[in-house]
C-alpha cells in the first residue's frame, strides 16, 4: 500500500524561472476568490511543484504576507492528495484582507477539485 505524506519539501516548491514563465505564459486560470489558481500539466511522475505568491502591495508588512503564505502552504499540503497527476501550480492571493484559514482552506480544496475535473474533461 503506497501511503502519501503530507509533506512540503524543497522538491515540491516551483523556483525555476523557466518553469514560472511557462506556467504564466501557458497555463490555464481561475478566480476562485480569494485565490488565482494557475496550473499547468507536468511531466515527470515526482511531485508538483508549488508557487504561493502574496501581493507586497495590499500587505505592506511582512508579517501579515508571511501568514497568508503559511496558511496557503498548510491547507495544500492537507489536501494536495485532491490531484491524481503531477502540475505546475501557481496561487496568487487578490484579498486585500487577512481570512480565517477556514475560509482558505475551503478557497484551496474548491480550486483543487476544479483543476482536477478541468485536466479530466481536456483529456
């Protein structure tokens, strides 16, 4: 029985720049407010790869981006056994307030399940 962790590595983090151009320039997105949802199909059979991004605009303290990040990266990291293949993800959060991580975590799982049904209905 192959049993997946809840994990979040270094692996699972989108830092390439070419990788990142590729995503915005071709992915796929939606608004499912309070999150953008970018995602591209990968390949490869290791994880995806993951981009949280916070506007340094709306949030002029570190801090309160840094919470948002967190939140974001926790309610991933529960539910990213939602997707059955390997992506390129981008999460770009437009609120101009701090939210409950209820109210992200459930932002995170509806967004989740879309780009699943998405990449289902296109194959």
């Amino acid at each position: 029985m192959n049993i997946q962790k809840n994990t979040f590595g270094k692996e699972e983090k989108l830092c390439s720049e070419k990788d990142i151009d590729s995503l915005y320039k071709t992915g796929q997105s939606f608004l499912n407010f309070p999150l953008v949802f970018y995602h591209l199909a990968a390949e490869g059979t290791g994880a995806s790869k993951v981009l949280i991004s916070v506007s340094k605009k709306k949030f002029k303290n570190a801090v309160d981006r840094n919470l948002v990040k967190r939140r974001l990266r926790e309610a991933y990291r529960l539910h990213k056994s939602i997707l059955s293949k390997v992506y390129h993800l981008g999460f770009v959060y437009i609120g101009n307030e701090i939210l409950p991580y209820e109210q992200l975590e459930k932002a995170m799982v509806d967004g989740l399940q879309k780009i699943e049904t998405a990449q289902d209905k296109s194959e």
